[in-house]
C-alpha cells in the first residue's frame, strides 16, 4: 500500500520550520508501506504537488495542518485557502482518500473536516495512522478507535499514544535539504506532554497533561543524525524542555556524550532551577532559552494560571544569564484582568532582567478545551456555537490593545530588543537578511545592543 505524507506548511516566520510529526508518522507506519514524504516548500507552485501525486499514485494522503494561521492580532493571515488549493491538486491527480493530521487539525478537527471536506482525520498522535489503514483494510468500524475523526464523528476521544514512539530521519529521502539551505534549522522533540495547565494554552491538549519521556541516548542519536545531515542548529520543541529537570539534564549529558557540536535551544518555564542547571546544558551546546514568561504581574500571572511567581522569573533569569545563554522572555498582554496597574508593573518588572530581548504579544487568541475559553464565553466575548478556526482574541475588558501597544512602545523607547507583535516591527525585519547572508539559529541575540 502506497502513503504519501504531505507538509502543508509554507509559513517561513519566523523561519521555516522542518515537519517533524512526519518523522513520527513514518517512523509509525515502518517497513510495512511503502512511504514518501513531500514538503509543498519544495514546490515552485500547488501544480508541482499535483504532478508529484500523479507520479507516486497513492492509495492514501495524509496532510499535516500544523498552523491554522499566523496568531497575529494586528495582520492576522489565516491558511485555510492554501490548504484547499493543495487538497483540490491530490484530488485532480489521485482517486486516493485523504487523512488530514497535526497540531493545527488536532485543536480543530470537526471544523477542518468540514472546510477541506477530507475522508478521515487523526486528532492527536499520528502513531494511529496504522491503526485506522488497517481498520480500513479489515473493513472494520474506524469510529470506535480513539482519535479517528470522520465527517459524521459527534465525540473525539483524545487519548495520548503509549506505546512505541519512533521517528524515521533519513536525510536522504525527507525534506530536510530545503530547511538545512533556508536558515539551516532542523528540530528534536525529547517528551511528550505539559503537566501545567495555562489559561489559554493548547499545548496540554494536543499531547497530553502526562510527560511522556523518551530515552536520552535516543534523543543524543537522533541528535547526532541531524548534526551529521549538515544541521546549523537545534530546535527542542517540547512544550518546555525543563518541565522535568531530571530527564533535561538526562539529555544533556546524553548530547555531552555523543559529541552534539552544533548550539541548539528551545522552550523552558521561568520555574527556579536546581543548582548548576543552565551551566550543564550550556555545557552540551544550549545557547538560547526562550523563557515563556507571559507576565511579570503577580496578579496576571496568577490569572493566567502560570506554574510561576515573578520572583522566580528573575531567578531562572539570572541563572541562565550566569552561563552565559542568550534569552527572550515571551510576553501575553491583555489577559483576564489586564488593566493599566498590571501592564505598567510588567513593564517595570522587565526592565530588571538584563541583556534580554522581549517579545510582546497582544490580545490572546481564544482555543478550545482551554480555560480562557470558558472565561471568554463567560463574558460574552464569544459564543457556544462560533466557529473559532477565524481566530478570536481574548480582550481584557479594562484596558484597549491600542492603550497597551502604545504604553510597551513608548516604555521601549526605540530599544531593538522591545519586539511588539510580529513581523512588523523594524527591529524583526534585520533577522531575513542575517538568514540571507548564512546565519543559523533563531538570531534574536542580535537585536540586543
Ligand atoms: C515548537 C513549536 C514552534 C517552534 C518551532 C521550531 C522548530 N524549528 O521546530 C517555533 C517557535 C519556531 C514556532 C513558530 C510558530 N508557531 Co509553533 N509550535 C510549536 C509547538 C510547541 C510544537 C510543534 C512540534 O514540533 N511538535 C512536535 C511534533 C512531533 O508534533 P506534531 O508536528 O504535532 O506531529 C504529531 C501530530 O500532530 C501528528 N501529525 C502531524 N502531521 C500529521 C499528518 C497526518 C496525516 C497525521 C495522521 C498525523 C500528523 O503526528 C505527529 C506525531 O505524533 C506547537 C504546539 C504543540 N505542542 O504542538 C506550536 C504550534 C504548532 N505553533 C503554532 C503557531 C501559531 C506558530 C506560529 C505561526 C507563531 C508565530 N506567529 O510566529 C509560528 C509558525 C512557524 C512556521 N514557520 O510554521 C500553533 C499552530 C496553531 C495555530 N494557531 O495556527 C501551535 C499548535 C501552538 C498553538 N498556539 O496552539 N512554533
Ligand atoms: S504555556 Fe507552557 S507551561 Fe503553560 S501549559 Fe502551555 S506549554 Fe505548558
């Protein structure tokens, strides 16, 4: 049986992000298929694709709906017409069924099966994939496996896989060569699974409340593979790679151990490390940390339901500065109970975390299954029945997102490393021409004076 396995993701910002769930989705599906992966970045135009499908002929496509859009308050861009063009091209060329997957698909199946009028979806893990062929092989009920959405599924059943985890990197065959020649970025996954719960995130949702581990010398294998396919850099997508300090510092000794050369970074909780902590994983190659902060009011925080007090933010800070990494605070303004007290707060509160740069979001865009959802639904802000794949975002009914664009801007002062939204700012528009002239890595460091 022949699957073909298509990335739907053209978004290049910040950069291009390499399909790592296919990885997954192959290495599933083993030698028992017949396999092939295609990335729509390395086609000039959807026809390309088109001529790709015609030319495999497969009995079925998956598709990997990883952004839904750009989470962009002030140009808001979604991708849902992209995503019909390259569904019309498998169908013009193929009589295939087509199976939509990913952390976009997974937040809003029903609503992406719908729009794309697909034949099946997987929300959640892709490790399912072979469970639904061969349901469908055996003409078996495919309704009653977990996850398995079809255009008439009233309930999903989201269960997170726990079985075997395996990802099929060959630089050979898989997209990697568009990524390692547009920024030199490939990317590693060490668990599965947030054990927090943030107001408005959807992270524990798509996999799980349960950190699910994989073995370190794995992970340093794996990371030896991308080093070797000619990587410039590691991106750790876990939801925060710190959530668990034991199994972290497992795999930076794992990567110590295995000669891991190039710099690599990822998500972290500003939660107080253990002694010597950013000095180990400085130590086996980590070079930025991207502190998800969201906040540095006490009152927000705690509204946002962060794992964390602003004190420790500046102790994670200041540990993480000691060794010598580069770090971002991410920043989430315009939450329940964001008023001008708390904003100014924040803003005063960053001020104290040296050689920084800053990332300020506004408005916060409304998921399911989250518990912004509910208190936006309270309030009025949307509606049962709304369709929300058309982002909305959460506005705090006490200050405007104009008020609070123009307070961070004019607290910033011009400082490049003060970054509000994204993508417009002129500081943000000096990170393509670093990618252009060869640089690797996310490159914020550089907006620091
Ligand atoms: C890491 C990450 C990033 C990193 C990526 C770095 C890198 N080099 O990899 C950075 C910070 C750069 C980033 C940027 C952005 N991100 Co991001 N990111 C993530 C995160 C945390 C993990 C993604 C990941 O790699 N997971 C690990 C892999 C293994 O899982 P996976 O891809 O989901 O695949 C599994 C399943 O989904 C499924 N699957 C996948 N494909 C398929 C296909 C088929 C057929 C099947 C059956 C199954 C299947 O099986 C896989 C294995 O189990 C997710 C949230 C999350 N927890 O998922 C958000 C997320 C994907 N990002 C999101 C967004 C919005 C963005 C940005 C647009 C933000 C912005 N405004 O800049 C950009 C877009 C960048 C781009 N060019 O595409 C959203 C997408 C939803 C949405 N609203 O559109 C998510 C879901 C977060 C959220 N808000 O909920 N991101
Ligand atoms: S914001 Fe970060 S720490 Fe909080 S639930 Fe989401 S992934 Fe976990």
């Amino acid at each position: 049986m022949k699957i073909l396995l298509v990335s739907a993701n053209a978004l290049k910002e910040p950069y291009p992000v390499y399909p790592l769930g296919l990885d997954y989705v192959a290495g599933a599906l083993g030698f028992g298929y017949n396999v092939k992966i295609v990335d729509i970045n390395d086609f000039d135009s959807p026809s390309g694709l088109g001529a790709a499908v015609k030319d495999f002929s497969p009995d079925f496509v998956g598709v990997s709906i990883r952004n839904i859009d750009n989470t962009d308050t002030i140009n808001s861009r979604d991708f849902l017409t992209e995503y019909k063009i390259i569904l019309q091209q498998i169908r013009d060329n193929s009589g295939a069924r087509i199976i939509l997957g990913g952390s976009g698909f997974t937040i809003f199946p029903r609503e992406f099966m719908q729009a794309l009028d697909a034949d099946y979806g997987i929300a959640g893990e892709g490790e399912k994939l072979p469970l639904l062929l061969k349901a469908l092989a055996n003409n078996a009920d495919v309704q009653s496996l977990p996850g398995i959405v079809t255009k008439e599924t009233a309930r999903i059943v989201y269960e997170p896989w726990e079985n075997e985890i395996q990802r099929h990197f060959d630089p050979e065959i898989s997209p990697a060569k568009f990524y390692l020649v547009n920024g030199g970025m490939l990317n590693l996954q060490t668990k599965r699974g947030c054990p927090y719960r943030c107001s408005y995130c959807t992270y524990p949702h798509i996999e799980g409340n349960k950190m699910r581990f994989y073995p370190a010398e794995d992970i340093a294998r794996d990371a030896r593979k991308l080093q070797d396919a000619g990587a410039k850099y590691i991106f750790i997508t876990d939801s925060a790679f710190n959530a668990s300090y034991d199994h972290s510092r497992e795999v930076a000794k794992a990567f110590i151990k295995s000669g891991i050369s190039i710099p690599w970074g990822g998500f972290f909780a500003p939660t107080i490390p253990p002694p010597g902590y950013f000095q180990l994983l400085a130590d086996a190659g980590l070079s930025h940390v991207e502190f998800g902060t969201e906040s540095l009011s006490g009152k927000m925080l705690s509204n946002l339901q962060k794992p964390f007090i602003a004190d420790y933010v500046f102790e994670a800070h200041s540990q993480a500065l000691k060794a010598g990494l580069h770090i971002a605070h991410y920043f989430l303004l315009g939450g329940p109970g964001e008023n001008r007290q708390t904003l100014r707060e924040t803003l005063d509160n960053a001020e104290k975390l040296k050689k920084s740069v800053f990332f300020f979001f506004c408005g916060i865009r409304i998921y399911p299954h989250t518990a912004l959802y509910d208190i936006a639904l309270q309030e009025g802000q949307i509606k049962a029945s709304q369709n929300l794949l058309s982002p909305v975002f959460y506005r705090s009914p006490h200050i405007t997102d104009r008020e609070i664009m123009q307070t961070v801007e004019e607290h910033a002062g011009g400082r490049f490393n003060w970054i509000v939204g994204s993508g417009e700012n002129k500081a943000t528009k000096i990170l393509p021409r670093l990618y252009e002239r060869g640089f690797s890595g996310p490159l914020w460091e550089h907006l620091i004076s």
